[in-house]
C-alpha cells in the first residue's frame, strides 16, 4: 500500500518509510519526572514514537517539559475536550490524536483542525470497535469492518472538507479477523498513513498472540505505517513484541534472533532455563545474527545449522557450534559464559 509521507516530529512515516513502533504511557502525565523517565526507558527499548493520555489542562501543559527532555515524536491522546487539543498544541504535541466525532460541534473540531493547520501539527483520526457510531451499528446491524472502515473515512472526510489532509488514520479491534479484514478494505480507498495496532489485545501472553497474528496478518499484505502492541502490562513489553514481529515478517533488521528446540525425551539439561537466559542476555547486545539454543549434543550440530552461532548440551558437556560446526567443547556449566564471550567478540 502507497502512502501519503507524514512528518511527526523529527521522524516521517508513510511513503514507503520504515514502520516506526509506537507505544503509550501509562503513568500520570501531569508527573513529567516520572512520564519523561518512562519514555526514556522505552525509547532504549526501541520506541520511535510515544502517546502521552490528556484528560485535563494540567496534563496539556505538561506536555511542554516532556517535549523538552526526550528524542522521539510526543503524540498527545485527546477525548471529548477540544480546548485539550488546542492546549496540547500549544505546549509542543508533535502530533493529535482525535475522535472528531466525540469532539462536539463543527465549530470545535474547526478550532483544533485550524490550530493543527496553523501549526502543520499532524492529526490521528479513526475510529476503535468500541467507539463505533450508533448509526453504524444500526446500518451494518453489529460492529463490522465495512462499519469502522466507513466511519473512520467519514472523520477523515469531515477535516479533509476543512482544507486539511494531514492526517493518519486508525481503525482498531481487539476482533483479529474483522480488524484484518477493515485494513484490507481501507487500503484501496485511501492514501492517508494508517495506524495499526489490535486493540484491547489483552495481557501479556494473550496479548502477544492476538497481536503477532493481526499484525502479521496486516502488515504482510504491506499494510501500515506505525504499529502499537496494546498490552495490559509494562509497555516496554509493547516494544519487545512490535520488534520481534517487524523483524519476523522481514521488515527491520537488527536485533539477535533466539531459536531453541522444543525439547524432548533425550534432552538431559535444563534446555528450558538455558534458552530464557540466553534470550534474556542477548537483549542489549547490538549483532544482527541468529543464536541457537539447543539440548542435544547428537542433533544439535544439525540443527543449529542456519543459524550464525549455537551452543548444544548434553550430559555434563557442551557444544559451541559455528555454521553447523562443532568449533569446541566444553563442560556444561560453562555453555552461557561461552556462547556471551563470543557474542561480545563477534566478528562477521
């Protein structure tokens, strides 16, 4: 899907630009101490672009201090009040996101889109299943995708016919087919940038798989430009997953690959321990390599082949295997030490 270039911030999306991994903070925003040490740790986690909630006046002028204290785009999430838009802007929001259709009057929506014009502030507009107009429900009878689809063209429409097209739109569902299917359906009769993300998605384990199966579903088809993982849970979360599925489908590279087998009845070490550690140690390690954990001293070698490094164990020893190669042996203890001594030293 071809669409139009957007620029949030310091970074563009959109035109065939890299898709940035978006996130949101779930502290206080008026704490800008504790807000802006948030998105510090999730910018090193890979963050590009960060929502921040503005329910009050308070929160709208915080966003002045944040936008001074970090690096990445600073998104400002707007609902019902447009004076909280018009004073997010005001204080340096990089970028709105809004429901024009909770927003109020005509007048109201025309004083944030004039303000965002004024500002070349883009604009987030689109619609969640659980937003979805009454008329929509009636006329589609349920949430559908044809439903979010329209009503999201509609709210882009309603700014665009105030002379502004800067603009990304959003149609989230925490449905995975249904919100497959409305982005499948968006991406023919639209060239805005599009958000995607499942929302709702759930806590850390259900959430990871609902959204590694939408998000794949959608961005496999070339659909998307920025992408958000909802979790229940700590939100440097989000970043790990997004990371682990761009990379997965082909779309960023970066970042050491674990794989492991599944065990069996012939692994005798705590296989299921030594790859949780090594997955965990490899994190800040800056290769773009794959790195196999396996449990078998006779298949090991075999199937760690693909992979750029790999250790096996057996029964009181180790292997540490380069390209399918035994290159050394070693007692069993000793496998993690190994394997991050020669990550650290890794020369292609």
């Amino acid at each position: 899907m071809k669409t139009k270039v957007v620029q949030i911030g310091n970074r563009v999306i959109g035109g065939g630009n890299p898709i940035l991994i978006q996130s949101m903070t779930n502290t206080k925003t008026e704490d800008v101490a504790a807000t802006v040490a948030q998105i510090h740790a999730l910018t090193a986690a890979g963050c590009e672009i960060i929502r921040c909630a503005v329910p009050t006046q308070e929160a709208a002028a915080a966003l002045s201090e944040i936008r001074k204290q970090i690096e990445i785009p600073l998104v400002a999430d707007i609902h019902f009040d447009y004076r909280l838009a018009l004073a997010a802007m005001e204080n340096g929001a990089d970028k709105v996101r809004i429901n024009p259709g909770n927003i109020g009057s005509t007048e109201r929506v025309k004083a944030v889109v004039d303000c965002a014009k004024e500002r070349n502030i883009p604009l987030r507009v689109g619609v969640n299943s659980g937003s979805l107009e009454k008329e929509f429900l009636e006329k589609y009878n349920g949430v559908t995708a044809e439903g979010l689809v329209e009503s999201a063209l509609r709210q882009a429409q309603i700014i665009e016919d105030m002379g502004y097209d800067n603009l990304v739109i959003s149609i989230k569902s925490s449905n995975v087919p249904m919100c497959a299917k409305a982005h499948e359906l968006i991406a023919d009769r639209t060239d805005h940038p599009l958000h995607v993300g499942i929302t709702e998605a759930g806590t850390l384990y259900t959430g990871n798989l609902k959204s590694a199966l939408g998000l794949g579903i959608i961005l496999h088809q070339g659909i998307g430009d920025t992408i958000r993982v909802s979790l229940t849970g700590d939100p440097l979360e989000e970043i790990r997953t997004a990371k682990f599925i761009l990379r997965t489908l082909g779309l960023r590279s970066g970042g050491i690959e674990v794989v492991s087998c599944p065990t069996c009845g012939r692994t005798q070490i705590d296989l299921i321990g030594l790859a949780n550690e090594v997955e965990k140690m490899v994190q800040d390690i800056p290769l773009n390599i794959k790195v196999a954990v396996m449990g078998c001293v006779v298949n090991g070698p075999g199937e760690a082949r693909e992979a750029d490094i790999g250790i096996a164990g057996g029964k009181g020893e180790g292997l540490l295997i380069k390209k399918g190669e035994i290159v050394r042996k070693m007692p069993e203890d000793q496998l993690l030490s190994t394997l991050r001594e020669e990550l650290l030293n890794w020369r292609e």
